[in-house]
C-alpha cells in the first residue's frame, strides 16, 4: 500500500482522487463478477453484505498465481505482489487485491446508503498517525471509517493465519456503525 503517512498534500490529494474514482469501476467489476441468478445479489443493503462477504471469503483463498489484473488505487505499483518473484513473501496477488478492492467499493457503498451524508474524505490524524493520508469514509462524529482496512485484515486474516472469519463480520460491522450513530 502507499505510505501516505510521509506523503506530500499533493500527493495524499491525488491518491485520494484516484481511489474516490476508482470506487464506481470496483463496483461494476464486482457485478459483472456477479452476475449469474445464485450470486449474491448486490443491491446496497446491509444484509446483501453476509452473501457478498461469504463469497468473498471463498474466493479471496483461492490461488491466483496465473492470473494478474491492475492494481487498485490504493496500490504502490513499485511494492511486489505475490505472484512475482520479488514478491513471493507478500500475502496477495494482484488478483486478491482486486477482489478486495471490489469487496470494500461495495461495502462503502452500501455505508453510504446507510448513511445519509457519509462522504469520502482524507483522514488527518496526529501527525504520527499511520493513517494519515488515508481516503476513509466520513459519516459524522468521530474518525471517518477506514472502509478499504476493514477488508484488507479481514482478508489477510484468512489468507495468512486460516482464521475462521464469521459471514456476518461485514454487516455486524456496519450494523454496530449505524448505532452509534443513532
């Protein structure tokens, strides 16, 4: 991933960008994924994020050594990806890395239905502060939601240690949101 914690205004604002347009051909490459009658169907609920997270977490396992597609984003194009030599000690290919990008465009989109106003926004934290830089998703009080980190160490729990994930970890998740907003 960048290290936008060191990185310039300018270059926090174009990574910021980059992934905010980004967002939208996640998602269309996620539906086209999807597309067949017993796919889970993404229509922005909350509850629509158990079927997508358990299909998720299926695929995310699988091996995609032989298959390379863009990075996302959120990326640093100059860090390795496991199915390259240099990177065989990384813990994704860049075919995960979509599916991961694609399953956090989606989980940020079904945040905003569920919160009106919820807007995509550059966190600036303590100036130590890992996240700082990083494009979350702004919902109110309190830190903005950092939507992508959701699913990326949920992924990487389930790639690297075999943790059992539970279906529900996505929903739960944003249910617990929205609460604490209420």
């Amino acid at each position: 991933m960048w290290d936008t914690m060191s990185a310039s205004r300018e270059k926090r604002e174009e990574l910021h960008d980059a992934y905010v347009a980004g967002l939208e051909p996640a998602l269309e490459r996620l539906r086209a994924r999807l597309n067949a009658p017993d796919e889970p169907q993404l229509d922005g609920s909350v509850v629509s994020l158990d079927a997508v997270n358990e299909w998720f977490l299926t695929h995310i396992n699988e091996s995609h050594e032989t298959e390379t597609t863009d990075l996302p984003s959120w990326w640093d194009p100059s860090k390795p990806t496991a199915e390259t030599a240099e990177g065989q000690n990384r813990p994704f290919t860049s075919a995960q890395l979509a599916l991961i990008d694609e399953v956090q465009a989606y989980l940020g989109e079904v945040l905003s239905i569920a919160i009106p106003g919820a807007r995509w926004v550059i966190y600036k934290g303590h100036k130590r502060d890992f996240r700082n830089g990083l494009t979350m998703l702004e919902v109110g009080k309190g830190r903005p939601l950092p939507v992508r980190d959701v699913v990326y160490k949920e992924a990487l729990g389930v790639v690297l240690s075999g943790r059992e994930v539970a279906v529900d970890t996505l929903s739960s998740w944003v249910r617990e949101k929205v609460a604490a907003l209420a």
